[in-house]
C-alpha cells in the first residue's frame, strides 16, 4: 500500500489564541455577552481579555475554530497530513501558537503582520456552555496576496481537500472563492463550516456567494435557525433547513452536496442534494460528570469528520469520526485532544 499523500488537507481561516476561563453569569452581564454563543468584540469587550488572564486564572489554547479542526484532522491523520493558513502578528502570543500547533503535529503557513497582534478569542465557561468573544488583530489581515505566493499556492494545488471555517466570511471573502473555484475546477471536495449564528445573519452576500462551492456544509441547529431567518425559510427546524442547504444551486454537478447540521446530544443530521431521506446519527452517548467544557466540540466534530473524507472513508464512518472527536474533546480543557493519542474506535 503506497503511504498516504502529504498535505492532502488544506484548511484556511483565523488563527487566534484562546483565552479561556470559567465564569459567571456577572462577568458575562459585565461584558454583555450571551451564556452560549459567538460573536465579534467591540470596544466594550476589548478589557475582557485581560479581566479573564488577571482575575480568572485564565488558560492559553491555540485556537481558532478551523485550527481546532485542522488540529483534529491531523490527530486522526498520518503525520505531515494538513496545512493551515492564516494570519497571526509577530508576538508572543504568535511564538506561543507556533508552539502548540507543533506539538500537535499541524504544519501552519501563517501570513505575519507586524503592525497588529496576533488574534484572541476570550472563552468564558458557564457550565456547560460557552461564550466566545473574538478580537480578531492579525488575523484580519489575510488577503488573497498571501494565498497566490507562489510557495503557498503550490500548497493549494497540492491539496486534495479544502476546509475554511466560516469565520473567514469576516476577514476575506476573495481568498475563500479562489479555493471554492479550485476546487470545483479540479472536481476537489471543498467544505465549509458556518460557524457562528453571525455569519449567515450578517455575511448573507458572501455566504451566498460561495454557496454554489459547498460540497459539504456543516452547521449546528444555531447557526442553522439563523441561516434559514436571514434567508426568510418558511422553517427554522434542522431538519428542514438541512434539506434546504443540501438542495441549494450547485456549481460542480460532479458531487452531490452533503449537508450536516449537528445537534449537541441530539442526532446529527444529514441530508444529501436530490435524496428526500435525512439521516438522523445518534451521538456517542457520555456520561455529564466526564464533561469538562464543550468549548470546540464543534471545531471537533468537523476534525474528526474530515479525517474520514481524506482517508476515503464512508460518509457514516466520517460522521461516526466526529462524534468520538467531539466526545473526546468535551472531556479534554477547551478545544483540545488527549495525548497520548487515542485510537479511534467505531461506535457500535
């Protein structure tokens, strides 16, 4: 058997160090944030960052919801599997990013912009839930510039398959419709996550605009009940809006689009373009004590899942991957796997 392909995974999005700690409902009402949900900060945010590494014995992850999953796939994958792009500063806080993706195995291309700071993303732990606040710094300055040199785009072409989280929408569009185009024109699986109720509430345009490049799509019931109210759908049920996002108008008519709506400790959906049937995944079952925080679960799930599509896996296997990722990383601290490294093992 010939070894697998190197840097089969191309995978493009914002690179930020997660500063995560467990809060209180008086630090979110501080703040103006929501229990459980994502957003981008304002200037009334910005002092959370050092609230939480001053006064809530805050823990530094590598994070970034794409260099979550990048992290996962590669966890699961032969060494030297994926790539990840994005754009960091020239900080400590970068040196600390280079430092974990490397024991993770990730090979990074990061742009470096010197005139801002590498990106962060405060994670304040609830419970079981969890509230991101992201400054996004550095890694607002990726451009397509950086994704068309020469030596990145050897990258590209190399690749097999792309993945870009949909926080991407916030920073560059263009770069994402140049991978989205290369991969229709190269009949390559492009997928995409949406990541966050935001983006399809408030990049409607450049969300549409790539939809037509979605070979799969990955959404949970959140993002997809915001998705189908900034689209005026008739129904917000996952259901419903998973067969809506299978069906959309579709570039590359060589694949079938799959669409995936996650539901937490409820099944995952599945629905596949032209099929009336949605596939309903129960999750690997977890006791609540074993759960240490969700944070990522979701960047886990779409690890997982893509390690099955690049080793040519089964669309339920690549599901079932997921969902052992995701439980394996509710039970780690933050967006984090467990080392050493376990097997993966098929649910039965």
């Amino acid at each position: 058997m010939s070894a697998p392909k190197e840097y089969a995974l191309l995978v493009l999005e914002n690179p930020l160090l997660d500063i995560q700690a467990v809060g209180d409902q008086a630090l979110l009402d501080k703040y103006d944030l929501k229990a459980n949900d994502a957003i981008l900060a304002e200037e009334k945010h910005i002092p959370i960052f050092e609230d939480l590494l001053d006064n809530y014995n805050a823990t530094l992850i590598a994070g970034g919801a794409a260099q979550n999953s990048a992290r996962g796939a590669q966890y699961l994958l032969p060494p030297n599997s994926v790539v990840y792009l994005g754009c960091v500063g020239d900080d400590k806080y970068a040196s600390i990013l280079h430092d974990a993706v490397k024991q993770a195995g990730l090979r990074v291309e990061y742009r470096v912009d010197a005139e801002y700071k590498t990106g962060r993303c405060g994670a304040v732990i609830t419970g079981h839930n969890r509230s991101l606040v992201t400054d996004l710094g550095a890694a607002n300055r990726y451009g397509l510039d950086h994704l068309k040199k020469p030596e990145i785009w050897k990258l590209v072409e190399n690749a097999d398959f792309y993945y870009v989280g949909g926080f991407h929408f916030t920073v560059c569009p263009p770069a994402i419709q140049e991978l989205a185009k290369e991969a229709a024109a190269k009949n390559k699986p492009f997928v995409l996550s949406l990541s966050a109720p935001f983006i399809p509430q408030f990049f409607k345009d450049p969300v549409d605009a790539n939809a037509p490049y979605w070979d799969y799509v990955i959404g949970n019931e959140a993002e997809a009940a915001a998705y189908a109210e900034s689209h005026g759908l008739p129904s917000k049920e996952p259901k419903d809006v998973v067969k809506h996002l299978a069906n959309l108008p579709k570039e590359n008519k060589q694949r079938k689009r799959v669409a995936i709506v996650t539901q937490g400790t409820e099944p995952t959906l599945v629905a596949i373009q032209g099929e009336e049937e949605i596939k309903a995944f129960p999750v690997h079952a977890i006791e609540s004590e074993l759960i240490n925080d969700t944070n990522g679960a979701g960047d886990a799930f779409a690890g997982g899942f893509l390690s099955g599509l690049v080793e040519g896996k089964s669309l339920e296997e690549s599901i079932d991957r997921g969902q052992w990722l995701a439980r394996l990383s509710i039970q780690e601290l933050g967006p984090s796997y467990p080392f050493p490294k376990q097997t993966y093992q098929a649910s039965s």
